[in-house]
C-alpha cells in the first residue's frame, strides 16, 4: 500500500516537474518572441499600484535595467505625454470595468533623452479578486516610430502643391505645450528666424522672452484664460529680436483639451502686421490733426458771429464815448467819466480783435517783416520787468529772411509766447531761449510740418525751462479759452490768437514739453528773398464836402450814433435800418445821394448784394461798407471787385469814419463843392 502511493507521488511529482520545464521553454520562447519583435512586458498589480517591467520595456525607453524594475503607477504617469493622459485613464477605466475585453493604445512616452516617442501598449486583465474585480493586469509595450521620425503634421503627407503653398505662408504656425514651450512648425517666416536659431537648432522658444515687456502682462493673461476654457483669442503684441528691432505680430490662438477636459495645450497662427500698424499710426495722426482743425475751426466761426454781435454793441458806446469827451472841457468832472468809459471799450475792442484774428475774420495790412527787429524790440520792452531769477538767451541768424505779414500781429505772437513762457518760470526761475533760423524742406530735405508745402521758412523757437505740460494740455493749448494759469494771468486767448495769425501767414506752429522740463514752441513762417523797404503809406488830408450820404444799419444804435458823427462832420445823411427799403427809397432818388455807407451783415440783404443793387441803378457812386466780422468776403478778391471803395471797421471812431468818407470822396469824384 505504501510502495503504490509511493510510486503515484513520484509520477505526480515527474508530471509537475514536465510541466515546469514546459513553461519555462515557453517564458523563454515568449520572451524571445517579444525580444523579436521588439517588445517589452509588463504586469500591473491594481491592488497595490505597482507596475513590474522587463528589462525590453526600459530599454525601449531609454534606461537601463538596473534602473528600475518596478514603477508606481505615479512614475508611469509622468512618463506619459500630458495630451496622451485624458485617453490613457480612460481607456484603463473601460478595460477595469468590463467595457473592453482588451486594451491597444498608441501614446507617447517620454525617452531617456528627452524626446517624445510613440509606443504601443497592449493588455489584458489577467486575475481577479474574490469579489471578481480585476486584480492584475498584464500587457506588452511596442515601439512605434519616434516623434523624431514622424512627420510632425499630417500637412506634410498632402500634396507637393498644398506643401509648398503652406511653406510659403508669411506666418508662422506654432504649438504651445503645458510647460509653455514653443514649437514653431514648418521653416519660420523672416521675423522669427533669428530667434529660432538663437536656441541652437531647435525650434523650441521661450515663448515671454521674446515679447516686449509692456505687453507681457496681456499675453501672460490670455494664457490664462485659454487654459480655463476652450476658447479662441486674437492679439496684437510686440516682439523685439536681438539686436532690438520691433515687430509687431497680430497672434490667432486657441486653445484644447482632451476628452476628460485636462488643458493639452495652444495652437495658434503669427502674422507680422508691422506695416499695417506704421500705416493706422499714420492714419490716425492724420485723423486726430484733422479732428483738432475742425474743432478749431468751429470755435474760430463761433468766436467770430460773438464777436460780430459784441463789436455791434462796442459801437455805439466807443462813438458816443469819444463824442462826449470831446464835447467838455477837461476841468469838468464828466471829463473823467468819458475818459475811463473810451479806455474800458478800446480794451473790449482789443479783446474782440484777438477773437477776430483767431477766427482768421480780420486780415491785417500785410508787408515785409523782419522777426529779428520784431524779437530785438520785444526784449527791450520785456527785460526790465524781467525777475532776476529769469534769464535770456538769443541765437538769431542775422541772415534770415523777411516775411509776407501783419507787423503788429507778429510783434503779438512773439510778445504771447515769450510771455507764456515767463509765466512757466515765474516760481522756479530759469532760461527764456530765443532761436531764430532759416530752414528749407523739399529737394530731398525732409518736411517740416505735413501742413506745409516745400520752400524756405523762418523758424522760430521761443522756449523756456519751468513747469511744462501734460499731453491734455498739449492736446487743448491752442484753444481759445483753455488755460492752466489761474483767472488773474490769463484769459486763454493768447496761444490761440498765436495760432490763428501763423496759419493766416500761411505758416505752422507746434508745441514740445515735458512735465517738470518745460516748454519749446516751433514757429514756421514762409520767408521772401526781396528785401524791398516797406512803402510808408501816408493818411491823406481831411477836407470837407457838401456831400449827401445814405447810411444803412439793422442796428437803431449804430444808426443813431452814425447819424450825430455825419452830421457833426457837416454832411447830409439819410439813414435807414431796412436795407430793402433803402434800396427802395435809393431807387427813386438815386440823384440825391453821393456816397452809400452800408453794414456788411444784415438780415433781410447783405451790404455785398445791397452794393450791387445800388451800383445796377448808378454805377459810378462810391460805396463804404463798414463790418464788425468779415468773414463774408473773400479777401483773395480786391474789394472793387465787390464795388466796394472802401471798408471800415467795427467800433467806429469819429476820425476814422471822417478819414474813410474824405478819402473816398476825394478819389471819386470832383464835383462836390468843398466847404
């Protein structure tokens, strides 16, 4: 009995031994099968997280054996392309479930060298635990083509014409990965190639180090929110390359995930739009200097009708003024009363002329004028009232030539300038500088101003070393009424009044300053060669004529005091407010009259058409047309094209309306009996 059992424990035991030798001849022709093949094993234990590996599996990714043998599921997943991650878990979670019976996936794994490269894992559940969960799962790793050798875009497998056609865009296409590396696919237009061959060889960027630093903060924050959310932006940003040129680069980005929602990267398109940002700059500077001329120029036509209305007003108390004060004897107190009364007026007149000269509605006389006399006289009217703290200095070319101007009006821009720049000083001190200097544009010269055509310009800079502006106020300084002194030193008319006279010399004037640094303004004037002597004009002499007048105003006022003064002068004056019903009464005794003194602006007729309605009905008699605004006539036509013989400014004064009457008289006619 005990021999038998013997014997069947000995066959048992030579059985189990046959067995063993069998499966260690298939470990070993499975081993070498996957050897063959390129394969490595491998052998998950879900329970405890660990990963047994073969020594295939590490040399497939670069490692030795005697690296590791053993990975926590932890290390596996570091190893694997975070793109790859979302696919992986859930491909896992299916085949754990039951969902799949087998489990084939393509990923990428990262190699010992750093490069990514294509695997195929493949596996199967291979134990279970008492409840039936799978307990172990065991599997084989292939390797596939490297990332290195694959063709980085399913683009380079279309056809040669698409190819070439993509190679030749001028963008470049760039991917983004979770580290915030750039890789820039394809050959990289001409604005990123230096900065891709300044990473030796490779075209993976740092993708901040490139961009200007004002725009980081923008850029940083796009990224931000594309890694929230699926999303697409576009940008425009700056790049600066090495040697520190400026590109500007409008960028088309969007950003993916994977499947389980896990941020994979941005994929995005560059565009240099370098000349289309110089070309909007240029657009909008013309737009903004266009913007400004037209706000000037609507300021300018509303301060010339209040000014028209205010030198209507003016009249009749300047006339009635300096009636009165001729009237008394200067002992009488009334004297003095009269006399404050004509100087406040002749100031609301003066006011009322800048706001003229700014609207461009009054034309002075204009004649050669040297701005090296103008400057020399302003300085000696200027330096003794000059604070000890402020001090002068002058580069004058004695060479430069004269200009086409108003002398009163350029001794007026130059007194408002070196004026505006005392007032900067007045708390600080500092340097009054005078330059003054011909320049030339055009003939390869580069332009002065875009306002200006080519030629030769006198420019003037009158600059100073106080307190400066901000751009609002660079922005505003040639308006009218706009300040930044305090109501006692100014009234605000004084640069634009400046700015209204340059640009009716047909000249140019900008302003430089810095806050703290002071200010520089740029005068341009456009010079003569001539340097013919101003031709003094002499004021004729006053006579008297039994003249009979026909004067028309819509203004009782002004009618009224006009009235007095004709009379006072000894004429015969009829005066009338309609200019439709002095034209009638004109009509029908067109005789009686030798001269007609008529307003410009008034409602029913202007004094222009009233002008020529008179002259179809008597052609040879003289016409005065008197205007407190003349921004109706066009001032490039002499006045006898008009019919007019002469023209008298608004507030009128005793003399001046007797000086123009026998001025006109005198050269029209020498039938009137002198008195």
């Amino acid at each position: 009995m005990l021999k038998g059992s013997i014997e069947a424990l000995e066959k048992k035991i030579a059985m189990l031994e046959n067995r063993a030798s069998i499966a260690e001849q298939k470990a070993d022709a499975l081993k070498t099968a996957l050897e063959s093949a390129r394969a490595g094993y491998w052998e998950w234990n879900v329970e405890n997280g660990t990963i047994l590996i073969d020594r295939q599996w590490a040399v497939i990714s670069g490692y030795n054996s005697a690296d590791f043998d053993m990975l926590t599921m932890e290390q596996w997943r570091e190893l694997c392309h975070p793109a790859d991650l979302g696919v992986v878990t859930k491909s896992i979670e299916e085949l754990l479930d039951g969902s799949m019976e087998r489990l084939e996936l393509e990923l990428r794994v990262r190699h010992k060298n750093g490069e990514w490269i294509r695997v195929l894992d493949c596996g199967k559940v291979t134990g279970r635990s008492k409840n039936g969960k799978p307990s172990c799962l065991t599997g084989s790793r292939q390797a596939l083509a490297s990332l290195h050798d694959k063709p980085e875009s399913p683009v380079k497998n279309v056809p040669e014409e698409l190819q070439a056609l993509v190679d030749n865009i001028p963008a470049a296409i760039y991917h983004l990965d979770v580290s915030g590396q750039a890789t820039i696919r394809f050959r990289p237009p001409a604005f990123l190639k230096t900065l891709v061959s300044e990473h030796a060889g490779t075209t993976r960027l740092n993708t901040l180090s490139m961009i200007h630093h004002d725009d980081r903060h923008m850029l940083s924050n796009a990224y931000s929110k594309l890694r929230e959310a699926k999303h697409s932006l576009t940008l425009v940003y700056r790049i600066v390359t090495p040697e520190g040129k400026l590109h500007w680069i409008e960028d088309h980005m969007r950003s993916s995930f994977s499947d389980d929602g896990l941020f994979s990267g941005i994929d995005g398109i560059l565009c240099e739009v370098t000349d289309r940002i110089a070309r909007l700059e240029k657009t909008r500077k013309l737009e903004s200097q266009l913007s400004k001329s037209q706000r000037l120029e609507t300021i300018g036509t509303l301060a010339g009708g209040i000014a028209h209305d205010f030198n209507n007003i003016l009249t009749p108390i300047l006339g009635y003024a300096e009636m009165g004060l001729s009237s008394i004897d200067e002992d009488d107190p009334i004297h003095e009363y009269f006399a404050e009364i004509m100087q406040a007026a002749e100031r609301a007149q003066k006011l009322v002329s800048q706001i003229l000269t700014f609207s461009k509605a009054e034309e002075g006389k204009t004649a050669p004028v040297s701005i090296q006399e103008v400057i020399d006289e302003v300085i000696r009217l200027m330096r003794p009232s000059l604070p000890s703290s402020v001090s002068i200095e002058e580069d004058i070319d004695s060479s430069c030539h004269k200009v086409i101007a108003d002398p009163a009006q350029m001794h007026q821009v130059v007194v408002n300038l070196c004026t505006n720049a005392l007032h900067a000083m007045e708390q600080t001190g500092g340097v009054l500088k005078i330059v003054l200097r011909e320049v030339s544009t055009g003939n390869g010269m580069p332009p002065i101003a875009p306002e200006l055509p080519d030629g030769n310009y006198a420019e003037l800079i009158i600059s100073d070393t106080g307190t400066g502006m901000d751009s609002r106020a660079i922005e505003r300084i040639f308006e009218p009424f706009f300040t930044t002194k305090s109501v006692e030193k100014g009234s605000g008319l004084g640069l634009s009044v400046v700015h209204g006279i340059v640009t009716g010399a047909n000249g140019h004037i900008s302003v430089e300053s810095t806050q703290g640094k002071g200010s520089a303004f740029h005068v341009w004037l456009p010079v003569i060669k001539s340097n013919t002597p101003d031709r003094l004009e002499q004021n004729p002499l006053l006579a008297k004529y039994a003249a009979s007048v026909l004067f028309i105003d819509d203004e009782p006022a002004t009618v009224n005091l006009v009235t007095i003064m004709m009379t006072k002068l000894g004429y015969n004056i009829r005066a009338e407010n309609s200019p439709v019903e002095a034209l009638k009464f004109f009509r029908e005794q067109p005789d009686q009259f030798d001269l007609v003194i008529t307003d410009l602006t008034m409602p029913e007729m202007t004094g222009i058409q009233l002008s020529s309605e008179i002259h179809k009905i008597a052609p040879s008699i003289p016409v005065i047309l008197m205007t407190g605004y003349g921004k109706m006539i066009d001032h490039d036509m002499p006045l006898r094209h008009y019919g007019i013989n002469h023209l008298l400014k608004k507030p009128l004064k005793l003399a001046h309306l007797a000086l123009a009457v026998k001025e006109v008289l005198s050269s029209t006619t020498n039938l009137l009996t002198e008195i």
